[in-house]
C-alpha cells in the first residue's frame, strides 16, 4: 500500500531513517563539490557578479541551506573534507588536523600520510598516501559495500582532500604531485595509473595553462573591493595586482603553484572530473556512482590574499563559471533525474587581521597576528622559570595549532604533578596577546572544563581526539590567527565555521527548510537516505530536502 504523504514528510523528517523514500528512485551519480575555503557569505556578497548557470541556477532550480555551520573547532581542510563525507567530527574520525603529532607513535603525521603507499611517478614524494589515518567509513565505503560496483573517484589538487572525501574502498584518488608531472594516485588504490588518466594528461590539459596571463574578468568598477591592498601577499614571480603571469610549464613548483593560484587549475579539475564521468560511465546505470571533487585553489588565493582581496572575488567568477559548464555536461551526459549534485565546503576563513586595523570604521577591532616562534619561546621561558628543569631536557614536544605537547620527562623532572604544570601554564597562556581558550587535555577527560564557556566547549569536545590531541588545546581570540599568511583559519568561530551548502538535482518534495540550521556532518547520512544505503552512528542526520 503507497505511503501516505504525511507519513513521507514524516519519514523525511525524522534523523535516522534508513531505506529510499517513497517513490524517489536512487540517483545514479552522486557529485559532491568543495570549494576550499569557500566562506557562507560568499554567495550573498558575490552573486550580482555571477552568471545564470553556476550557483545562481542551483539557488533557483535547487535548494540552498544558508544557515550550515560546522559544529568543531579546527577548522582546517582535513578535518572539514573528513566531515563532509564521514558524517562525524574528529573526535570519531581522528583526523584532528591537517598534521598531527600522535602520542602512541611518538611522532608527528600528515592527515593521510602512509609509508606503505608510494605516490606514483614521485619516489621523491614527501609521505606515502592513503586513507589509514580515517579511523571511520565514509558514505562511498557504505555504498562499495552495498554495491561492490559501484565506482568511487576523488579529484583534488590536495592529496587529503581527494583521500578523505573518499574513504577506505574508493576506486581512485587522484591529486597533483608537480615531480610525477601532473595528477597521480599512491599504490594503495593502483600499481599504475588508469589508461585513461594517462591519456587524459598526455592531452597536456593543466600543460597548456603555462605561458598565459590571469587577467581580471571585468572593469574595474564592476568589484566591490580593491586590488593591490598593502597587506596582501604577492602572485610567485610577480606582484599584489592583476595580472597574474603563469609561467612555462614544468614538473616543478615553479610553473604549479602558479597554476594552483590562477582559474586554470579549476578548469583542469572539472575537465578531468568530466573525464572520469566519460571514462569510467559513471551515473550510466542502476549501480550507483560517487565522484568527489575538491577544488583547491580558491583555499591558495584566499591565504594569499585573503577574502577581502580582488583576486579572491574574481576566482569565484571563474568557478561560478566552470561549475555551470560541468552542470551543462552532467545534464547532458547523466541527466537532471539520475543525479544529485552537492556544493559546499571545507572551512571559511578569518578576515585579515591587518585590513581590521586599517578600517577606520573598525578602528577598535581587537585583532592581531601570533607567531608561533614567538609563542613557543614564551612558553619555553616561563616553564624554564616556573618550574626549573635544567637545560637538558625541553619542555616542548610538538605544537600544531591548537595542540601544543610537552615532554613527560620534562614534567617528571619539574618535581610537581601535569595537572600542576598544565593548569600554570594556561594561566600564563591566557595573559598572552592573542590567545582566547585554552583547555587541558585533563579536563576533557574528567568532563566539561569549567572554565570554557559551553559553546566553545561542544565544539572542541567534537574535535578531541586523546591519542592526537595536545596536553594544551590553544585557539585565539576572535580576528587574531596563527602564522604569517595574510589570512587564516582553524578556529571556532563563525566566520572558520560557516560554509554554503546547495544541493541540485534528483531531489524529493519536501517542506520549506531555508531557516533550518544545519552542518557539512549532514550531507553524508542525507545521500545515504537518497541512495537507499544504511549509514549508522554519524553526527550529521538526514536533511529534510525540497525543491
């Protein structure tokens, strides 16, 4: 007997429901889209500057949730591509950063670091590459063990990104590495690169970006924010202001950080991400498919210049405008009814704090810059002073924003308890220029910190993961960052947290959802409810679509 209507709203509503909605046949593809530091306000501030057929046309034709909010506090591009498609924060999934140091190993990591697993065509790569470090199933792992057809594809210019978003069972992760010449994948998922990839790059897509100019799109009238600000960093071999010259292509960061930082490299991703479509079928039958793809060099820009830059508005015409072109080809290839398309992102990002401080208007705006160096100096000096230990030994083990480590035989040799050392130091941590929470690894183990307010507390408890996570979790004040780029992020705050999320495509009726507040931990457990697929134990719940 058909479902009734009320019991469908029902069913949608309702966090946790597993099975296919009535009547709603399961997409064929799945395409999940991340912009890297693409932040929430974005497509407020900079759709007048955007055409009919990116997100404008998703807003119009799809469904937008403006209210998503990623409910951790470091946001950084590991745990934000982890998030997305694991449906869980990294106190589950383990991915605290994008490096981490690891207590039980003794040693610090890349979040997707694998020494088993040689990058192909690079033996001079940094780490080997693989999912090992992803302690939880992503939604392709649950759909590969449904349909062990099924085929599942990451595309990125960052090797985590493109392992992430994927998981454990994934088909192929592909990520530029500049010393195999382009786009790679490590021995974890192939012993060689698939036929088509290696025609595909023959084809000399990203190679025929060397040697041309990145020029600004429009008048400059047409922006609403100036180019050549004092307090933007300066395009490799070139300067603050448009244009932008790639150089010749080579297998070097010479010519590939260029190209990261230029509309090209965005381009390329989506016209390999149309290769993989045609090359391996996907969306063309019943057996459902899954292609991620991560589009880095808005994240490049953005720590570049920063989001108040005109090289950051104008990168987002050039991805408006790709992402239409790769909806045209879905539509033509897959078809509207056999797809679902997701946009969304990593993390945001902080204003630059030296652009507050310019603003006459914000005059008063407390913000600043902490340098690591400096910080850790300091540390180092008070711990010396407070608690004397010789010059022997050294405090400090490792520190990654938030997560600073200290040395146990330090401790011991202080003659006084951890607790004792932490809660002294996070006294001195607090008078800091700068710093706004500081929290013990001790009191996230016996409960809620009482110092902490409660909303910053949830937040970090979702990020707390005790092998991974540092003696003292440190994050700054309010527009204050770590480090020299000119903008930054990894913080819980809104502007680090709050990311778009649309949705196109193969979608059921349901009621209206534009104020509902909602998270990138969603998006895996909601295509699972379209894709028919069970997806236990995530943080996200299944979002209440509509059209």
């Amino acid at each position: 007997m058909p479902i009734s209507f009320f019991c469908l709203v029902l069913a949608l509503a309702l966090a946790g429901c597993a099975g296919l909605p009535a009547q709603q046949s399961r997409p064929r593809l799945v395409v999940v889209v991340s912009y890297d530091q693409f932040r929430g306000d974005y497509p407020d501030r900079w759709s007048a500057l955007w055409g009919d057929r990116g997100f404008n046309r998703i807003a119009r034709e799809g469904i937008s949730f403006p209210y998503c909010y990623f409910d951790h506090a470091d946001n950084k591009t590991g745990p934000g591509h982890a998030v997305q498609l694991t449906g869980v924060y990294p106190a589950k999934s383990g991915i605290v950063s994008n490096d981490f140091f690891d207590r039980e190993a003794g040693r610090s990591f890349n979040c997707v670091e694998d020494t088993t697993a040689l990058v192909l065509g690079a033996p001079g790569a940094k780490y080997g590459v693989s999912p090992r470090l992803l302690q939880t199933p992503t939604l392709g792992d649950h759909l590969r063990d449904q349909f062990p057809e099924a085929k599942v594809i990451g595309i990125s210019i960052k090797d985590r990104a493109a392992v992430l978003m994927t998981g454990h069972r994934a088909n192929l992760a592909l990520w530029v590495e500049p010393q195999a010449g382009g786009f790679t994948t490590s021995s974890y998922y192939a012993a060689s690169l698939p036929e088509w990839v290696g025609a595909w790059q023959q084809r000399g897509v990203a190679a025929s970006c060397g040697g041309t100019t990145w020029k600004q799109a429009f008048p400059d009238e047409r922006y609403t924010v100036s180019d050549n600000l004092p307090w933007e960093g300066k395009y490799p071999g070139g300067d603050r202001s448009f244009p932008h010259a790639i150089p010749a292509f080579d297998s070097t960061d010479r010519f590939w950080y260029p190209f990261i930082l230029s509309p090209c490299s965005i381009e390329t991703e989506f016209n390999l991400a149309a290769e993989a479509i045609r090359s391996e079928k996907l969306g063309a039958d019943a057996i459902p498919d899954l292609l991620c793809i991560s589009v880095s060099g808005t994240d490049y820009i953005g720590h570049l210049f920063g989001p108040d830059s005109r090289e950051a508005q104008d990168i987002y015409y050039h991805a408006d405008r790709v992402l239409g072109e790769f909806i045209d080809y879905i539509d033509r290839e897959v078809g509207r009814e056999n797809y679902v398309l997701v946009i969304t992102s990593d993390h945001g990002v902080a204003p630059v704090p030296e652009m507050l401080l310019a603003d006459s208007v914000r005059a008063r705006v407390d913000a600043g810059r902490i340098r690591s160096i400096d910080l850790l100096g300091d540390i180092d000096e008070y711990l010396q002073a407070t608690f004397p230990i010789g010059d022997s030994l050294k405090w400090i083990r490792a520190f990654d924003p938030p997560s600073l480590f200290l040395h146990d035989a330090a401790i011991a040799a202080s003659g006084v308890s951890k607790p004792v050392v932490i809660d002294s130091l996070r006294t001195f941590l607090l008078g800091q220029p700068g710093i706004g929470i500081v929290v013990a690894d001790w009191e996230m183990r016996q409960g809620r910190p009482s110092e902490t307010p409660e909303e910053w507390y949830k937040l970090i408890r979702n990020d707390w993961y005790p092998s991974r996570s540092g003696d003292l979790l440190i994050y700054p004040r309010p527009y204050w960052v770590f480090g020299p780029a000119p903008a930054n992020h990894g913080t819980p705050y809104d502007y680090d947290r709050h990311v778009p999320l649309m949705i196109l495509g193969a979608l059921p009726n349901t009621s209206d959802t534009r104020d509902l507040r909602t998270s990138p931990a969603d998006i895996a457990p909601t295509l699972a409810r379209l894709l028919g697929i069970d997806m236990p134990n995530t943080d996200g719940v299944p979002l209440p679509l509509h059209r």
